[in-house]
C-alpha cells in the first residue's frame, strides 16, 4: 500500500514539474515576442523621422516630390514630372527651390501665381551644357509670372521643341523674372525670348538668351513702363522681324554688364529703344540690319535724346538717353501679340 502512494507522489511532482517547465518556456516565449514587436516599433518610427529628400529612399523619388528644409534659402523640392512641378508651386508656401530631375514636357502654360517666390534649376546645375529642359507646348506661352510673383531661374533651359512655336516667359504687371544662369531659347512667335509687361521687371545677371524670333524683341521685349536691369549675362543671335534683334525697350532698360551681340534685325539688330536706356558697362557689338546687312547696334527713337561716349581700352560704351515724351503722350509701342 505504501508503495502505491508513493508512486502517486512521484507522478504528482513529475506532472508540476512539466507543468513549471511549460510555464517557464511561454514565459521566455512571450518576452522574446515583446522583444521582436519592440524592435520592429523602433525602425518603423526612426523610418518615418527620416527626412524625405533621402537619395537613398526609391519610393520617395517616384512617388511624391523629394522635399527637404533649408533654413537659408527655403525649400528645396526635386521633381520629374510636370504633375509633381506643378503641385510643388501649388504647395510653396515659402520662398522655394525646385530641382528638376530631368527634362519635363508641359501640356499648357506654367503659372507662377501671385505671392509665390520660385527658383528652378537643375540637379546637374554644375554642368552647364546639360541643363534640364522645361519644354513648352506648341503655340503656347511656356512660363507666366503673375503680379506679385517671384520666378529665378538658375539654371534650366526654358525652350521649344525644333518646329514648336511660342514665348519664352510672359512677365505680367507686378511680377518679376530673375535670371542668374540657364538659357531661355528657341522660342518663336509674341515676344520671343522673354516679354515685360507694363509694370513687370527683369534683372539679368547671368545666362544667355539666345535664338529667339518675334516681330519685335526677338531676345526681350520691354513693354511702356517695364523694367529691365542687365548686370550680366549674354544676349544672342535672335531676331526680329522688324527691330530690335536682342532687345526691343519701351520703358527703362539699365545695363551695366553683360554682352547683347550676333543679334539680327529688320532695324538695330542689338536695341530698339523708345524708351529710356541707360548703359554705363557691357558689350553690344555684331548686331546687324537685315535691310542692307550692316552693323547696327542701337537705335533710338526720334523721341529720344542721345548721348554716346567712346570708353577707350576696354571695347565698352557709355550711352544714356532720355525720353522726350511727355505722360500723356501716347506710346508709339507696337501692338503686343
């Protein structure tokens, strides 16, 4: 008889003993799950801290514009579609880079809209004989500047395809057009290369303008009371069908560097001014007369007065003239088209 109850409390303690084995391994089962979902919480929150301009980040570059902060300048965005291009104007509450990742066609005009300060350039900004193209739509005006709206283009090409027709960047009153590099070329039809509205400016500091074709101002035109200011940058072979090759000025055209050269037209091939110009330092050279195929540089309207000084040594000329009209005299400005 004793021997059977001892068995029974053999059995009993082999059965607690499992039974303690059991719980032990759930126990070090279920810590090492806690353990795993921790760790899994901690790389998915440090994945979403990362900033979303991470090169190294594929689903970032296809799926949405690349976007990262800079203190100093705003933000830059990096895009590859006119979809993505557009949405980040739409989205720039700041002043804002855009980068454009490779060459974009467009469907319709592209708006720079009131209160937006836009810069576009290229991430293969260093080498400037690959620029990224914005394309423009056939007979289409590829960029406006609406009033109060900033654009700086710092290195793309503003362009249309061989064939295409259409303006370069159209500059509405009240908007301004900054130009520091890149090139706005090829454009035909309007105003060519780049048209300021009444009220509009352009600053020129660097970049070219070149191989552009309209009636008037086949490189600029400056409408009465734009604004043109050229610091630098390079003004060349374009042509007008009747004058101002380079630059067709209404309104006040300042120029203290760059070159306007190798410009054609029906009248002055490099400046048609009935405005107000005033150059005190670059180069306007080479610009010829489609009439008798000779050099003619500037022109100024009878409404104008002239002055020219020869600064020896340095190939540059010094020339101011003023406008003799009066407010209320009206414009002799041809028709904008």
């Amino acid at each position: 008889m004793s021997i059977n109850v001892e068995s029974k409390v053999k059995v009993h303690n082999l059965r607690k003993n499992r039974m303690k084995i059991t719980l032990l391994i759930v126990l070090l089962i279920s810590s090492l799950l806690i353990t795993y979902v921790a760790i899994i919480n901690f790389n998915d929150t440090s994945t979403k801290d990362k900033n979303p301009v991470d090169e190294e980040n594929p689903i970032n570059k296809e799926d949405t514009p690349s976007i990262k902060e800079d203190k100093s300048t705003g933000t830059t965005i990096r895009v590859s579609s006119e979809a993505e291009l557009l949405e980040s104007i739409s989205n720039a509450a700041k002043p804002t880079i855009i980068t454009l990742d490779k060459d974009i066609t467009l469907t319709g005009t592209l708006f720079i809209p009131s209160n937006k300060d836009i810069t576009l350039t290229s991430n293969n900004n260093n080498n400037k004989a690959n620029f990224y193209k914005l394309i423009g739509e056939n007979d289409v005006t590829i960029i406006v500047v609406n009033n109060r709206a900033v654009l700086k283009i710092a290195g793309i090409i503003v362009t249309h395809n061989t064939g295409y027709s259409g303006m370069g960047v159209d500059v509405e009153s009240g908007g301004k057009l900054v130009m520091s590099g890149g090139e706005i070329s090829n454009n035909i039809g309007g105003n060519g290369g780049v048209r300021v509205n009444s009220g509009g400016s352009f600053e020129m500091s660097g970049g070219k303008i070149s191989n552009n074709n309209a009636p008037y101002g086949g490189g600029v035109y400056v409408a009465a009371r734009g604004i043109f200011s050229m610091t630098g940058g390079l003004i060349t072979d374009n042509t007008a069908g009747f004058g101002g090759g380079g630059v067709w000025n209404s309104g006040t055209f300042t120029m203290t560097g760059g070159e306007i050269t190798n410009n054609v037209a029906a009248g002055a091939g490099g400046v048609h001014n009935n405005g107000t110009f005033n150059v005190q330092y670059g180069i306007i050279s080479g610009n010829t007369s489609q009439v008798d195929n000779t050099i003619n540089d500037v022109y100024n309207s009878s409404n104008n007065r002239t002055s020219t000084e020869e600064t020896s040594g340095n190939n540059n000329n010094s020339i101011s003239t003023e406008n003799d009209k009066s407010p209320n005299e009206e414009d002799k400005t041809p028709p904008q088209e």
